[in-house]
C-alpha cells in the first residue's frame, strides 16, 4: 500500500509538470499532498508514531484542502492567468523527465544501499525535489511558481517521513509554521500589487 | 529570562510597529541598545550556557556572532531613523519595514543560537520571508519583481538547507536517535556515523543550499539586484546580520564534516570558492553602481572566510568576518546619503558635503572603502595574512605545497584586480563627476562612528585572544 | 482449448455491445434517450445488406485493405492472456508481437485512407500516422515493463503470474505502466480526448476520415475491426492491470472478466464525458505524458526493484 501510494506522489507530480491550467495544478497538487498525508498516517500506523499521525492529519487538512483553497481564492481576487503554458517543450519534457529520474535514482544508489528499509523512498523523494524545480523553471507565471515551492516542500516532507521515520515533532511544526508564513507573505504581496493598481 | 532579554528589543520594535505613532521610533533606536546587556552577560557567563535546554547554547563561537549581529541591528536601527529623509516611502509602509525588521531580527537570533539544525532552519526561514517584505517596502516594479525572485530562489536555497539537514538526520539516528539535530552531539559522535557518504551529500546540498543564499558561483548577481532594487538598510542586513546566520550555520556543518572526511571537505570548499572568487572578481571590475559593487565584494569576503575556516584558520575567518560585518552595512547605510535618488551612481559621490559633520561623514566613508580591501590598518589585512598562513600550512603536511602556493598566488592576483578597481572608484568619487549638495543626518554618523569603533576594537589584543580561544 | 476458443468467441461476441455500452452511457450522462445495446449488431446487419460501391479511381488496395485491417486484430485476439484458469494460451508472445499486429493493422487503415485519393483519407491518415507514430513505442514499453514485472516475457505467461502473484513490492512500477496504458486504450481507439468517433467534422476526424469513402461490407468490416480493437485493448488492460478472478469457476471468472471490461467501458465513458477534445497539436503532450509513465514504471522496476 504504502508503494501504492508513494506511486501515487510522483505520478501526480509529473502530471502536474504537463498541466497548462491553474486549476488543474492545484488539483494535481491538492492530490500530490493528500498521498503525502496518508503516506504519513500509514507509515505512523506502522511505526504506531503518535507524532507522525499528528503530522499527517495536519498535513492533509493544511497541504490538501487549505492551501489549494487559499490560492484558488487568491487567484480569483486577483485575476491570476489560469493558462499556463510551460515554457520547456512537451517533446524536451519527455526526454528531460527520465533523464532525471535515472540521474537521481543513480545518484542516490549509494544511499539507499545504506539505509535498509524504505530505500526506494529516498530515490523518489530526492527525484521529485527535482521534478518541482522542474516545475519552478518551465513556468514563467508566479503561481505555478509558487506550487512548485509547494511541492518541494513536500518531496522534503516526504524525505523526512521515509528516511529519517520522521523528525522531532518541534521541527516539524516549525515547518508548518514557516509554510503559513509563506503564505501570509505571498497574501501580503499579492495586496499590495492590487493597492497600487 | 535570558532569551527574553536578548529578544527584548526586537519585541519592542515589533509592538510599536503597531502603533501609528511617529514618535514610535525614536524610542527605538535607544530600545536597540538594551540588547548589549545580556551580551555583556554572555560573555561573562561560563561557556556553553545553555539558554533553553539542549535547544538554545550560547558559545564562543555563536556569541561572538551575535555580538557582531547585534552592533549590526543597532545600527541599522539608528539609520532607518532617517529612511524617509533620503527615500520616498509611505508612514504605513514604514511601520510595516520595523515589524518585519523585527520578526527577521528574531529569527535570526535563534539561528545564530541554535544548537539544533531544525530550530536553525526555521530561523532562518522566517528571516527569509520575513525579507521579502521588507524588500516589496520600496514601491517600485522592480523592487516587486525583486521580491518574487528572492521568494522563489530564497525559498529554492533553503529547501536545499533543509534537504541536506535531512539527509545528515537520517545518517546519524541510527547511533545518536532524536539526539541527531543537535550541533554538539554530532561533533562529538561525528567518527561514528555510520554513512559517511550519506553525511556527506547531505553537506554538500546544504553548503550548495548555503552558498546560494550567499551568492556564490552560479548565482552571483541574484543579491546584487535584489539589494539595488530595495532599500538600502535592507542590503546592510543582508551583508551584517543574514549572512552572518548562514556562515554560522556553515561553520557548524563545516566542523563536523571536518570530522567526518576532510579532504573531501577541503576540495570541495575549496574549488568552490576559487571558482566563485574568479567570476566576482571581473564581475566587480565590470561593477558601475555602489549597490552591485559593495554586494559583489561581499560575496568575495564570504569566500574567503570559507575558504579559511575550511583550511583550519579559524581565528582568520572569525576575525575576517568581524571585520566585513562591520565594514559592509556601514557602507551599504552610507550609501544612502552618497547617492539619494536610489541610482547609486559612482562619479562625484564623495563630493559636495559641508560642515564637520559633512567632512566626519566622507572621512569615515573613504576610510572604510580602504579597508574593505584590506589596506593594512584595517582588520582584514591581518585576518587574510593569517588565513593564508593557515592555507600554508594546511598544505605542508601534505605533499601539494606548490599546488597551495599557486592557488595563493592566483587568488592575489584576483584580489588585486579588486583591489585595483576599488582604488579607481575611490578616485572617480572624489575626483570626477559634478558637486551635489548632500545631508548627513546625526544618527546615520552616529550609526557609522559605531562601526568604526567595533571596527577598531577587533583590533585590540583581548578580542585577539578571545578569537583565538574559540576553536 | 475448448474453453480458449469460447472465451475468445465470447469477446468478439462482446466487442460491439461494449462499444454500444459506451455510447448508450455517455447519452445516460448527457440526459438523452440511450441506444440499445445490441445497436452494434443492428449496425453491422444494415452494413451488410447494402450495396457496397468502390470509387473507381482506386486500385486493389482498397478491395483488400479492409481484410488485411481485420485480420491482424483477429490474430491478436489467439494471444490474448488466459481469462478462465487452466485455458489454453499463446505463450511466445511478448510486448513487440502485440504491438507489431496492431499496427499492421493500422497500416493498412493508413493505405485504405491513402488509396481513395480524397482529401480527407490523406488527412485522416497523415494523422493516424502521426498518433500511432507516439503510441507505439509508449506500448511496447509498458507492456515490456509489465510483463518484467511479472516475471515472464511473453503476454499470456505474465497475465497468470500476476494473477497469481501479484508484485506488491513493484507497486509504483505498475501504477505507472496502468497510467501509461490507459492513456494508450484511449488513443489507439480514437476516444475523445484524441479522437471524436461520433462526428464527421473535418476539423477533428482520425478515424472517421480514413472510412469516408467505404461503403456496404467493407464499412462493415472496418467497424468490426474498430470493435475488436477496443475489446482487445481492454482485456489486455484488464488482465494485466486488474489482475484477479483467475482462480475460479470458468463460469464465474468469464462473467468477473466481463464485468471488468464493462468497468474499462464505465472508466472510458466518465473519461470522454469529462473532457474536452484536445487540439490535434495538443496530442504528443497526452501521448508524451504516457510515454514518460511507461518509462518511469521500466526505470522504477530496474533502478528500485530488488
């Protein structure tokens, strides 16, 4: 199951690097992090980790419905461009895409050989951080920019839950902290923008 | 207690953020000083003092730090005083500079205090973002172009922190459990790890993460622009107090990968640093704004205190630190005055003050334009004497001392095309251009007779044995 | 081998009211009055009885093509996997076989369409080429990937493996290859994402274009090969990707197998109701994204697998 679902969170964001609607991204994003939050409950069900199955239920009630709903209403207020095009071609995409999986699973070969269980994670979790600076680079817009730092911060999250069977319950939080502060920020400047016009 | 006291002023500065008072911040400027207290405290209590458990210890080193962060924030604080004289901003605009000042302020604080990598990296998170405010401060297009560009890469550089963090968690819980975030525990346990090659990716993305942060080879002018586009205090707390977070944070991890394998460290610090110090230097000597220049500089000295703590100078490096905290906000603030229509233009900028506090101004101006490459009564021309010795003789005991010589000599050679460069500008400021009247404000020479003198007491022999006590 | 030629009879039986499932459902979810289920028969009865007209501007080609269009798909459907335990199955067949006779098949559409000399067969096979073109090499590495999963190369072999032991360790591997085929079983049968089989606007014709000038039997045949196609991709996809029901009663796995072909038709229905159809030029990005999961799910197996 939880291979099932670790499938699931990369899927979705390769999904995500081909989508050229808005709405379709935090769709694919909102998925993207709900298979993070169960992937999380799972793995804390196994380890029978109160502190991660905090973790995944906040992951899913922020990551999942708060944030997509956050910026699908920030989008609307300020009149986002929900067509977003990639500026990286579909044909390079195709050819960019495997290179970088079969880069970083050779890349992180070593480490998973170190770490005896869950070593596939590691793999994917370091692949899908490059997927979504794949995803920050082929968009020139800002909001899909700002789904792609998203994802990044879940292909961490992820690394944090599979590698290390997750990390002191106060760094975590501190995590969420920072990602509403981001948030807070992002709200701040799209204000402003909207002040001046 | 002590953690309230040292967070006292930063408290302040953010409650009377919210007030709409223009008073407000005249109290400030006092209310900054309060911090000097507890660090007087500090440093007289027994190192490592632990603030808040295992979480929070002051010692030498972070002390030291942020002693130098600290002067920093007071003077910065006693510049904004006169933001609005030199600048077009708006009084609500202003508050909003202080609560965020005053949220980066605290993350930072426990950056530099952190003994553990996750209260580290939320600290400096918080700072980061906290920055993006304070840039989008300045109501220009490029100022908000700018402050998406340093959300999106500032965000990029630390996810890499926070990337590696992981990764070197993960290579240290099998023997060390929770335990593994702390600094101290991993230094000591840092020969037991049993994945050293998973350490050591984990460094290497944080110090990628870090170098990025700092401007380091592949993103050179990335801080150049973000600071020419904002408010000039905003470049003066990059230079004195953020970067300062992250070489703390490098000292850190530098140490125990030190431990772990050295000479992978070394080589790979060290054709990092070649590398970007080759690019800035001709970046600088290409440099036609106050802003692009002083941040490129920066990036060199950030360079070459990595490259001395890496080579084992670890008084080099503190007290070549010491020195560029000191000397870069005070030039970023001082720019300012020197150009105040925001387009930093070189010619004639030393020209056109009066009155002795005029001449007081240009005085300090020109003298730490000499400093800051290392003219010999300044800091930094011992500090790089001795980071060179150090490189000296990290290299005797293996068998690449010609190579090490080379590298010397070559990095003389990019040093002195900076060095050349600067003399011009010194010259073209004084000599060239037309005569503008400028105002110098009380406080902003206030702010730079204290970095003068911190500057001076670098150079008393009591803070040379207290460089040399940390190890 | 009773058992093998009855189940294949049961497909090809199968195959129009599948196709006459998806349309009567799509007018179930746009509130029309639904078609009948055997409207497929009805169609293929009507075809037959009429007077079948040959341009006379075309060569032999087109007197044979529509044979040589049937004829591969038929041979296709020897080798499927087994869907009742113990049947009888085509062992030596792998991933390049399967792949190799559809597009016979499809070659032979594209030449039917290019014989007539009309505008629209060049274009409808000008465009068939072009799909098939992306789909080809996306199929033979899902199906390769698929059966390494299973441990065995040829098709039928790996349907039984999986279905006995299913890979749980490969799961992402074969999440992907499932994502990756289904996008195939779309556009190779010319769904709407791809491919609208209900207009004949010149806009967006594929499959239409390249049948314009058929008549009488051959149309006939044709429409038979379109029905056999799907019912091919879909128990491919059912038998490799829904792998379970193998293990009991031939009675009740037949009507297990059945019931999944018509969830593959309910899937496709949702799927053609739910989108829009795409601009031709937008067609590589659905068909790249299938390829990049048939690669992933090959690189997962190999670099993740143990």
């Amino acid at each position: 199951m939880i291979d099932f679902l670790i499938g699931l969170f990369l899927a979705t964001l390769i999904i995500s690097l081909f989508t050229t609607r808005l709405y379709g991204l935090l769709l694919w994003y909102s998925l993207n992090s709900l298979t993070l939050g169960l992937l999380a409950l799972f793995i804390g069900h196994e380890l029978d980790d109160m502190a991660m199955l905090i973790t995944g239920i906040v992951t899913i009630l922020i990551k999942t419905i708060g944030i997509p709903y956050i910026l699908k209403n920030l989008s609307q207020k300020f009149h986002f461009v929900r067509q977003i095009n990639p500026e990286i071609k579909v044909q390079y995409a195709i050819m960019l895409i495997p290179a970088i999986l079969v880069f970083t699973f050779y890349l992180s070969e070593p480490i998973t050989q170190m770490i005896n269980e869950n070593n596939n994670y590691i793999a994917i979790s370091i692949s899908s951080l490059f997927l979504s600076l794949l995803l920050m680079m082929e968009h020139k817009n800002i909001a899909p920019k700002i789904i792609g730092f998203l994802s990044m911060e879940n292909a961490l999250f992820l690394l944090g839950i599979t590698a290390t069977d997750g990390m002191p319950m106060l760094v975590e939080f501190g995590i969420f902290l920072d990602l509403l502060m981001a948030i807070v920020v992002m709200n701040l400047l799209f204000h402003n923008e909207e002040a001046k016009v | 207690m002590m953690l309230f006291l040292l967070l006292l002023p930063a408290l302040i500065m953010f409650v009377m953020s919210l007030y709409k008072n223009d008073k407000a911040k005249r109290i400030l400027s006092f209310t900054s000083f309060a911090i000097l207290l507890p660090m007087i405290k500090l440093f007289l209590l027994p190192k490592p003092y632990h603030i808040w458990g295992d979480y929070l210890i002051a010692d030498g080193l972070n002390t030291y730090i942020l002693l130098v962060s600290s002067i920093v924030g007071i003077g910065v604080t006693l510049a904004l005083l006169t933001l609005d004289k030199h600048v077009k901003v708006s009084p609500n605009a202003y508050r909003r500079f202080y609560r965020f000042f005053a949220i980066f302020w605290i993350g930072l604080m426990f950056s530099i205090l952190s003994n553990n990598m996750g209260i580290y990296w939320i600290g400096l998170e918080l700072a980061t973002l906290s920055t993006v405010y304070m840039i989008k401060t300045n109501h220009s297009s490029s100022a908000h172009k700018e402050a998406w560009n340093y959300m999106i890469v500032g965000a990029i550089a630390i996810s890499l922190v926070l990337f590696g963090i992981i990764l070197i968690y993960a290579s240290a819980k099998p023997i060390l459990g929770e335990d593994a975030m702390s600094f101290n525990l991993l230094l000591a346990h840092a020969k037991d790890i049993k994945s050293p090659f998973l350490f050591e990716i984990g460094f290497a993305i944080v110090s990628v993460g870090m170098f990025v942060k700092m401007g380091f080879f592949p993103m050179n002018l990335w801080l150049a622009n973000i600071e020419r586009a904002s408010f000039y205090p905003v470049a003066a707390l990059f230079s004195g107090i953020l970067e300062s977070a992250v070489i703390v944070g490098f000292f850190r991890f530098s140490k125990i990968a030190m431990e772990v394998n050295y000479d992978h460290l070394f080589i790979f610090i060290f054709t990092y640093t070649l590398l970007t110090i080759f690019i800035v230097s001709f970046l600088i000597f290409r440099a036609k704004d106050f802003m692009r220049l002083f941040s490129l500089s920066g990036i060199e000295h950030m360079a070459l205190i990595a490259l001395f703590w890496v080579s084992g100078g670890t008084f080099a490096a503190l007290l070549h630190f010491g020195a560029h905290a000191f000397l870069k906000p005070a030039l970023f603030l001082s720019t300012g005055v020197l150009e105040s229509n925001g387009k930093y233009k070189i010619a004639g900028a030393l020209k056109g003050y009066k009155g002795k506090k005029g001449t007081m101004f240009w005085f300090l101006v020109s003298l730490f334009l000499l400093a800051i490459i290392s003219l010999p009564p300044s800091p930094m021309f011992f500090s790089e004497l001795y980071g060179f010795g150090a490189m000296i003789a990290i290299a005797k005991k293996s068998d690449h001392l010609l190579a090490m010589i080379g590298a010397i000599l070559f990095l003389l050679i990019l040093l002195s095309v900076i060095f050349y460069r600067f003399v011009a500008i010194y010259q073209s400021m004084k000599y060239e251009g037309e005569k503008n009247e400028k105002r110098v404000y009380p406080s902003e020479l206030f702010s730079l007779v204290i970095f003068a003198l911190s500057l001076m007491a670098l150079l008393l022999p009591i803070t040379f044995d207290y460089l040399k006590g940390i190890s | 081998m009773i058992l093998y030629f009855l189940t294949i009879i049961c497909l090809l039986l199968l195959a129009p009211i599948l196709l006459s499932f998806i349309k009567a459902l799509k007018m179930i979810l746009l509130f029309k009055k639904p078609i009948s289920l055997l409207q497929g028969y009805r169609n293929f009865s009507k075809l037959m009885q009429k007077e079948t007209i040959i341009s006379s501007e075309t060569s032999s080609i087109t007197r044979y093509a529509p044979f040589l269009v049937l004829s591969p798909l038929l041979v296709t459907m020897f080798f499927l996997p087994p869907v009742v335990k113990g049947a009888f199955y085509v062992s030596f067949v792998d991933a390049f076989t399967i792949t190799g006779l559809i597009s016979l098949s499809t070659f032979f559409l594209m030449l039917l369409g290019l014989d007539s000399a009309s505008a629209f067969g060049g274009m409808g096979s000008s465009r068939e080429a072009f799909i098939s073109a992306l789909v080809e090499p996306a199929m033979v590495l899902t199906i390769f990937s698929i059966s390494m999963m299973a441990g065995d190369l040829g098709i039928g072999q790996a349907g039984v493996n999986l279905a006995y032991n299913f890979p749980a360790e490969h799961m992402s591997s074969f999440l992907f290859a499932a994502i990756s085929f289904f996008i195939l079983l779309i556009a190779e049968n010319g769904r709407i994402p791809v491919d609208n089989p209900e207009t004949h606007l010149e806009l967006t014709m594929v499959h239409e274009a390249m049948i314009l000038d058929l008549s009488g039997v051959y149309l006939a045949i044709i429409e038979m090969a379109a029905s056999v196609k799907f019912v091919i991709f879909s128990s491919l996809f059912v038998s490799l990707f829904i792998p379970f029901g193998l293990e009991y009663s031939p009675v009740v796995a037949i009507l297990i197998f059945i019931a999944k072909l018509f969830g593959v038709a309910i899937a496709v229905a949702f799927v053609e109701v739910n989108m829009a159809k795409l601009r031709l030029f937008k067609i590589p990005n659905l068909l790249g994204i299938s390829i990049v999961f048939a690669f992933l799910s090959l690189i997962t197996f190999y670099v993740l697998g143990y």
